[in-house]
C-alpha cells in the first residue's frame, strides 16, 4: 500500500456544480471550485467519532 505523504487533488462533480477534494496526511477538505473556504475534516476527528461534531460545527459557522 502507498503511504499518503502529500496532498492529492481531485475534481468532483455534485449534480451541476463542481468541487475539488484535497486528501492530504492531515485530513481531507471539499471546496467549491472558484471559493476558498471549504469543508474540512481531520483524520483524528473521523477516527475518534468526532466527525458528524466537527461538520456540524463548520456548517454552522457563517460562508462566504
């Protein structure tokens, strides 16, 4: 197996709109292509259980 020492990045299409997917050693994080703020998720939070926390925490923190 590969070991994740570097970010990756990807495109990704929801219905008509388009997002990029970066997975790096930290975490993974979904921006809307064209904005800078994103949904972030840490590799600790997911392991932990803490996932569903921390998306909710972010969404509701005000966008752009």
């Amino acid at each position: 197996m590969t070991k994740l020492e570097k970010a990756i990045r990807r495109s990704l299409s929801v219905g008509d709109v388009e997002y990029t997917v970066v997975i790096d050693p930290t975490g993974v994080k979904l921006t809307q292509k064209g904005k800078r703020k994103g949904v972030e998720l840490k590799w600790t939070d997911l392991v932990s259980g803490d996932a569903a926390l921390a998306a909710a925490l972010q969404a509701s923190t005000p966008a752009d």
